[in-house]
C-alpha cells in the first residue's frame, strides 16, 4: 500500500520536444533548449551517410543527472556545419569542479 501512495505523489513525466536540427539555425536550436532547459536534437551523421543522429541538449548542468555535467557538443544546423550546443556527459573524479 506504501509503494502506491509513493507511486501516486509521483507526478506526470514531462514530454521533452524533438527537433529536426537541420531545418534549425544553429541559435534556434540552443535558444529552444535554454527556453525549454531540454530538447532531442535530431541531425545527420557527418561520417555515415543516411544515418540520423539525436543529441540531447540542455539549458545548464543543472538540466543533467547526478555525476554529469554539461558539455560542448556539435550538431550540423541549416547555418553551421558544428553548431555548438550543450549535452551531459558523465564526470569523474577530475572533472568535478566543472559542474556548477
């Protein structure tokens, strides 16, 4: 009975928005994840052709689980090829100071 009083004060899992990053400019695509502190990017793959691949990209650290942090990643954009973006990456013991 405990368990599904936990379960109930759960709440609703939040949907995160997908977007098509080459149809984005490269600001778009950050401005979409600071407004909405987390969004699957989708791109092509700049080695394998007709392979798409997704990045999740987030507003801060703030937005990652717990050993991450945000990182620069690139995706390819409709204006850049490598369009900076932020993604989690897992931290170890050297890079803990990165986290805010």
């Amino acid at each position: 009975m405990l368990g599904l009083l936990l379960f109930a004060g759960a709440g609703e899992a939040q949907a995160i928005s997908r977007y098509n990053a080459p149809s984005m400019t490269c600001a778009a695509a950050n401005a979409a994840a600071r407004a909405e502190g987390a969004v699957i990017l989708r791109y092509p793959s700049q080695k394998v052709r007709g392979m798409t691949l997704f990045e999740r990209a987030v507003r801060s650290s703030a937005e990652c689980g717990n050993h991450e942090y945000a990182e620069t990643r690139f995706i390819t954009t409709s204006d850049a090829a490598r369009c900076p973006i932020l993604a989690c990456a897992p931290a170890t013991d050297d890079d803990w100071w990165l986290r805010p």
